[in-house]
DNA sequence: AGTGAAAATGAAAGTCATTTTCATTAAAGC
DNA sequence: GCTTTAATGAAAATGACTTTCATTTTCACT
C-alpha cells in the first residue's frame, strides 16, 4: 500500500475534524500523490475517474481543499490562471519553462534572508512569498522555435 | 496638459501600427496615469465613466492590452485573481499587505544577480520573473484584528 | 443489524473576471 | 464627402471555480 504515510496523516486529521472518511477522499489523495506534484484539479479529477468514473470536480477541488488544510498539499498559482497542487514540503521556489509547462523547484538561503531584510526597512511582516523564474528549460532552449 | 509623453507616446504607437485614434483611448490611458499604478480594469471603468459615461468595460480591457503592448502600462497579477495594471518603469518587485491591499514596490540588485547564478545551474533561461512578498503593512500589523 | 443525525457527494446552476461576437459607429486616406 | 478599415459597446460566451440542494454515506449509538 504506497503513501500508507499520509494516508494515515489524512484519516488523523478527518478524525480530528469530525469528518467523514470516504472513499472519495482515499482516491484523490491516492492520485494527487501519484502524480507527484504541481498538477491540476482536472489532471487530479482524470487520473481519479480512471478507476472511480463517477468522481465529479466538485468532489476534487473540494477534496484538494480539504488535503491542503490538513497539510498534505498546497496550492500554487503560476501564470496560466489554473491552480496548482503540490505535494505539501519545505519552502521553495520555481522555475516554470514558457515552452513546455517543466516545473523546477529551487531554494535559496541567501535570497529568503535578504528578502526579510528589504521587508524590514518598510516594516513590512512577511508572511510568505512567492518567487517564479520565467523562461526557456535547457532542452526548450535548444529547440527550433 | 498633463502626461504629455505618454499621450504621444500612445499615438506614435498607434501611428506605427495603422491603428486609430479614439477618444476612448486617450480617455482611458489619461485615467489610468492620473491613478499612478496597481489599478484593476474596474478601477479604471469607473474612473474614466465619470468623464466619459458611456465607455465600457470591453473597450477598457481592450485598451489596457494596447497599452502593455505599446510598452506604457504592464500587467501584475497578484493573489486575489485580478489583473492590475502599472505604469511601465524598471523591473521591480512587490511587497503585499493581504489586510489593506497595499503595495510597495523593491528591487534588489543582489537578488536579481543570485537568481539568475539559480537559474544558470539548472541551465534556464530567464525572460522574466515575479517575486513578491505577502504579509501585513506596518499599520496593518499594529491595528487589531 | 438498525436508526438517525451530521457530513459528503455530485449534477446543475451560479460567480466573476475576462473575451468574443457582431451589428453599429467613427477615423483617416482618397 | 465617400469609403475602407478599425473601434466601439451591448450582450452572449468562456472557463475556472464555487454554491446549492436533493440524495446518499458514514458512523456513533442502540
């Protein structure tokens, strides 16, 4: 049984709540980390329907919802309006290729301390961030337009 | 006449590429100047109907797009899911305050220097990128909730 | 197993910012 | 002034997401 971890993290929290544990809920959290990352409700909601063929999106985005209040996703908003998921992790940031949608993650120790510096001469509290490099991945790059 | 530049500057655009002089068009970019940035399409509907009471919403979208491509106004997207619109100038970055909606504007040479070394190790190309910082304003962190 | 209250589901309708359509109007070159 | 071509604006369409609501499930308690 693979990602036995969060499923057992996400019956704690339905417990914890006083909400229902459903089959529903087992099979998004089954496919969202399947796909392991930055992926969208209506990848979520096909993936799903391949074995539960009447899941409908409401279910989904209320479901993906629902996983990010208890932890195990987070939502990310790149620039094509759709919403992504991600699986929940330490902080990071992206690069998003124009050409072909790659996400890459990165972090950087040196930024995250200097961007709370900046904050600090507006008395500005962060409460976080969001830092997304556009452009051209290595082998987009390479290839003919 | 104020924001003469931009008024000529709008028309040498318009003059460049065959398309026509409105009253609509001046109109809409003369409201959106005088609100000095991070204006949403609505912001600028209203303004510009105060004047000009029969301009809808259609041509301000259709005029703001004129606007970025004739390089006076660029397009911000921040988290609520409306598109604001500022005045061209430098690259910089933001700085949100999520109670009042304020927004600050940096930049940080160091920042910009370090990313691109990120991006460089994953060999990305970088066109452009958005970084910015959400939380509470100074006067936001100190009124109570 | 049976019951019932509370929560979950899903289909359909509703939002809301933005875009498209299309019939009408207005610029600008002759 | 005419004519072509672009611009306008009202209304309908779009698309991602949310709400509504009647129905179904779960689950604590018999």
């Amino acid at each position: 049984m693979p990602h036995e971890v969060e499923h057992r993290s996400l019956s704690q929290y339905l417990e914890e709540n006083n909400l229902k544990h459903t089959k529903q809920r087992e099979a998004i959290l089954s496919a969202f980390l399947e796909a392991s990352g930055h992926i969208t409700s209506e990848e979520i909601h096909s993936r799903v329907r391949a074995e539960h063929p009447n899941i409908g999106y409401t279910t989904v985005y209320r479901t993906m919802k629902l996983l990010c209040d208890a932890g195990l996703a987070s939502e990310r908003h790149f620039e094509d309006g759709v919403t992504r998921y991600e699986i929940a992790h330490e902080h990071h940031d992206h690069l998003v290729c124009l050409r072909c949608g790659k996400i890459i993650e990165f972090e950087c120790a040196m930024i995250e301390k200097t961007q709370l510096e900046i904050a600090d001469r507006y008395r500005f509290r962060v409460l976080r961030h969001r830092h997304e490099l556009y452009g051209h991945c290595d082998a987009c790059a390479a290839a003919p337009t």
